[in-house]
C-alpha cells in the first residue's frame, strides 16, 4: 500500500509541475506567458498548486506508512 501512494505523490507532483511550467524551459515559458490570457494562467497555477499539495500530503503518507 505504501508503494502505491509513494508512485501516486511522485506522479502528483510531477503533474503539478508541468502545470505550473517549472519543468518547461525559459523560452517555453515566455511563449505560454504571451499566448494564454490571464484566467487562463491563473486557472493553470491553481491546479498546479492542489496537484503540488495533493502529491505532497500522499508521499508523507506513504513515508509515514514505510517508517511503520
């Protein structure tokens, strides 16, 4: 069980951070910056942030469920 919810954070995080753009290089970032509108943007960063936190919550899980 807890190898599932350590793949499952992984996944999650690594989700969040291709939503939020830290996995993308400086000029794909500009060139996503220039042609999304802003509530575009700001609905991206969002899921972004709750896919990070979700993934976050789930690997402390496993890690706690590992440790025991």
């Amino acid at each position: 069980m807890a190898n599932v919810l350590l793949i499952i954070g992984v996944i999650a995080v690594i989700n969040g951070g291709i939503f939020m753009g830290a996995l993308t290089s400086g000029q794909q970032q500009r060139a996503n910056y220039h042609t999304e509108s802003k509530e575009d943007r700001l609905l991206r960063l969002k899921v972004g942030r709750i896919s990070v936190l979700v993934g976050v919550l789930v690997l402390l899980l496993g890690l706690i469920l590992v440790i025991l």
